[in-house]
C-alpha cells in the first residue's frame, strides 16, 4: 500500500469516527435497557391495570434489614420500655466513643454537653424546658424509646440513627446522668 493510500484510509477512518455519538448508539438492541424510565416510588403509573395500587408493598410484609421493635408510641409503650427494655450491647470505650460522638451531632444542640438541659438552641429560646438528665427517671430503654419515636416537643431519631446507635447514644446519656445525679 502507497503513501496516498493509507493517507485516504485514514481520513475516512476518522470521518467515520467523527460520526459516531457514544451517548446514542447506532442500534439498539432493547432501548429500555440504555435509557430506562424513571418512575416515582409511589407516583401514578398507567403501567398497572390497578393505578398505584400496584406499587404498595404487599400488607405484611416487612423491608429487608428492618428489625421489629414491639413498644408501642405510647404512653404505656414508653414505660414498658423503661423497665423491659435491655440494651444488648456492651458497654465498651468504642460503644461509649461512638454514643458521645453521636450525640454531640443529634442531642448536644438541645440537651447540653453536659446534659443538662442547656444547648445552644435552649440558651437561645428556641426550644423551653429542655430537661437536664438529673429530673428525669431514665433507663437506656427509655432512651432508646424516646429516640425511636420522639417524645414531647423532641421528634423522633429513627431516621437519622439506626438501632446500634440509638443504644449507643444511650449508654452515653446514662454516663452524662451519673456525673450529673452524684
């Protein structure tokens, strides 16, 4: 092959390159596949003979990785709780580590450092009558009651710390109680 030759081959080479859209390929074997449809969790869909009704999960069933917890919101499910409820982990400098870490992110701002009752948002009046840890009767399981669904004008935490951490934050709040109640 000449000079002339290979320069023609490769002119036509890259204007052919130059053609080619990567983000669009020339045949698509199943386009659902390349560029799919986003659909809502819960929006309405035409792609069920039932509307919506379709897209929610079947009634008892239960979300991979969720663990049961059996005191109810209330009043009588949180002093359950406060007297049946055990923490199973140990106590431990990590788990203490981790507790004290944790609530300086979620319960420092309202309960204080210290825990007692003085964050930065009760100082300010934000938030009145914030209890300090000495008022109170607690257990870990009422701590970890009250996180999961909140209490009060506090809401619920479940959503930011997951069980471990809840337990966590507990052992803390118990070690912050016992400087305070001396």
């Amino acid at each position: 092959m000449n000079y002339k030759g290979l320069l023609f081959f490769v002119i036509i080479a890259l204007g052919l390159n130059s053609c080619f859209d990567p983000s669009k390929p020339n045949y698509q074997y199943f386009p659902n596949m390349y560029e799919s449809i986003g659909y809502e969790t819960y929006a309405e869909s035409d792609a069920f003979a039932n509307g919506i009704e379709a897209q929610i999960p079947v009634e008892g069933s239960i979300m991979r990785g969720w663990e049961p917890y059996d005191y109810p919101n209330t009043n009588e499910g949180y002093e359950a709780a406060k007297v049946e409820l055990m923490t199973p982990l140990r106590a431990s400098d990590y788990n203490l580590a981790n507790g004290k870490e944790l609530y300086g992110i979620y319960c420092a701002v309202c309960h204080g450092n210290k825990g007692d009752g003085q964050g930065i948002l009760m100082k300010r009046e934000k938030f009145l009558g914030v209890p300090s840890y000495a008022d109170r009767e607690i257990t870990p399981g009422s701590i970890y009651h009250v996180l999961m669904y909140g209490k009060n004008a506090m809401g619920s935490h479940a959503g930011q710390v997951n069980a471990e951490e809840r337990w966590q934050i507990a052992q803390h709040v118990m070690e912050l109680r016992s400087k305070l109640v001396k």
